[in-house]
DNA sequence: GTTGAAATTAGTACGAA
DNA sequence: TTCGTACTAATTTCAAC
C-alpha cells in the first residue's frame, strides 16, 4: 500500500528511490513492484496532461438514456469517440455518465447533436457543463478514507443523528436495469 | 502532442526510447520534455490503481446542491475528504459532482448522512451507484477529437439535420450561480 | 528479504549543422 | 531548434548470503 501511495503521486520515480521511500532493499522493492503491475492493481503509469493547454477548455458532462436492449450497441458506439474521457453506468434517473473534453462550446453540442443523438440506443441526453474541476485525485486507495472509516458509526446511529432527515436522497437504478450486463 | 500521445499511455518510458517512438533525436527528446513539465502541459507522472484490488469495490456518483455564498466553506470541507477522487462544479440542477470509492455500500451512507449532510454549506445531495466504468482514458488530447470535429458541420446545418428536435436538452446554470467565484 | 558488484542505461554538456 | 557525441551519474540485473 505505501508502494501505491508513492507511485500514484510520482509514476516516474526509479525503483531505487522508491524502496528507500518506503523503506525496504532495491531487490525487494522491484519484486513488489512486478508483483503489484502482474497482479493487475497497477494497470499503467500515464501523464496527467492539462486539458487547457492544449485546447480543450470545454469539459461537459452528458447524461444518457439508453434504450433498453440496446446496451451493446450503445458500448460499441462509445469505443468510436476518442474525445470521450470517462463514461460510467450508473443508477437513478439516467443510464450512462460521459465526460468529454472540447474546444468550445459549439463542439460540444455537434457531439450531442450530430453524434450521440444519432445513435440509436440513446434515447435521451441531459447536457451540463463543467465549471471548475476543484479535485482530481489519480485514485483513491483505503488508507485515505481510513479516518473517516474508524469515525464512521452504525448505520442505526447515523439515522438518529443530527441529520436533517429528508433532506437527502439515493436514487435506485431505473426499471429494466436487468439489461446492464455487457454482453445485451 | 505526440510526446503527449506516448507518455499519456506508458508515463514510465524513457526518455531514450520516447525519442524513438516520436522519430526525434534524445537530446531534443529531453529539452521537449523538460519544456512540457516546466510549462505546467503534463502536471505529473502517476499510477493508475485499480480500486476493487485495494478493496475499494463501490464507487458513487453524489450531486451537491450548495448553499448560496457559502462554496468556500464547501471547498474546505471538500479539502478534508481523502476519499472523494474528484469534485466538479457544474451547471444544471445540482451545483457540485463528487465521485467517491468505497469499501461497501453502508460506507457510501454513511459519508452522505455522517459527513456531507453535516456541513453547513450542503443544502441536499443526491447519490447514484457506479454499476460500471466502461471507460476511462487518462486524458483526452485534441488529436483524438480530429475526426470528429472535421467532420462537424456549422450550428445551423446541424439544427437542420436528421436530429429528432426535442430529444435532448441542455441544462442551464441554476439561479445565483453568480456566487460561483473560489472567494465566495 | 538483504547486500554488493557488474552490465546496462539514463541524464548532462558541449559544439556543429 | 535540432542533432550527434562524449562524459558522468544512476539504475537495473544478477549473484551470493
């Protein structure tokens, strides 16, 4: 886990450096290290790029609908748009989350307009705009929430709380969502 | 942007072989690169983690309306929650985007009810589950946009077009998003 | 899991095109 | 700006412990 925690806020530091950071031998360090990248929860080491510098200053995010049955195709669309940075499925009152990076504002709604809405397994979209990114973290790793966990109380405690009741709300996937494995 | 292109997928490369891959010399490999750290175009090196392995299966998308004047108050708040990996202000119906990862649904409650709820600044939220994360790039460069914005046609066209009108809208900023400003 | 030495590779500094 | 090369420093590999 410290291994993670040093890689994850510098991916270019050298094994060497890396096992004095952490405080074991270089042989070590490099078996944890192939360990870790064999295992899988090291996918891949990548640059974090400012969108804005190079001209994609536009972030938007767009909620879908998804026309039931139609997942596959709707997934082998997305595979098509390299200007899509993150897509996730979701729960509530739509399907999908995209977030794209465009150079203007026009570009975004030719992408909604021309491109997604052409799709035919999208039913329906709900565009927003990105104002401010105020954090991106590379990744969340346990030890982070560990304070929060250990101050965290029973969810019986919490409901008798000082929560304002109601003032909060989950919202539950939308019917149909029996058709989310990746294979309809 | 082709140095971009290779560090954005592999960020451990050397700076021997990026020369290589981009068909420039290594010494220019190395001024290029030191000139796109210095000038704030990468932001840095990092590692992507995969979250289920590090026992951070659930992931959660909460929406935040924020109390009017008081989204400084939030950012600190937001400063202090190791486990959010990222926070966008938006327009539309909510005024924040917070994606979280967790150990367990009951976890996800309690950090909406315990932690969010409680501040001040947090007037309601509304929290959908992740189901799957179909895609996620490490960041969108202008080059893949190429394609599609070639072939974007001019707003007016693009009205005129096949679009079924009516099928997908764009949400404005909510009212008082004048407060929106990092000093307010 | 550690240490140490050999082989390889990375990073720096220059002059020239 | 870019390239080529020589030089120095560091990293990785591999061995024995």
């Amino acid at each position: 886990m410290k291994i993670l925690e040093v890689l994850r806020e510098n991916g270019r530091i050298s094994v060497a450096a890396l096992a004095e950071r952490v405080g074991i031998s270089r042989a070590n360090a490099y078996t944890r290290f192939e360990a870790l990248r064999a295992d899988g929860a090291i996918k891949r080491f990548t640059a974090e790029i400012d969108p804005v510098r190079t001209g994609l200053g536009i972030t938007a995010l767009i909620f879908v609908t998804v026309r039931q049955q139609m997942w596959k195709q709707f997934r082998a669309e997305l595979a098509r748009m390299p200007e899509v940075e993150y897509c996730a499925i979701t729960t509530g009152q739509h399907d999908a989350m995209i977030l794209v990076r465009m150079g203007d504002v026009a570009a975004v709604h030719a992408m909604v307009t021309d491109r997604l809405a052409n799709i035919p397994a999208v039913k329906a979209t709900e565009t927003v705009f990105i104002l401010d990114e105020v954090l991106k973290r590379p990744y969340v790793l346990p030890s982070d929430g560990e304070k929060a966990r250990t101050a965290r109380r029973p969810a019986q405690e919490a409901q008798g709380g000082e929560v304002p009741l109601g003032m909060m709300r989950f919202v539950g996937a939308a019917e149909g969502r029996a058709a989310l494995q990746k294979d309809t």
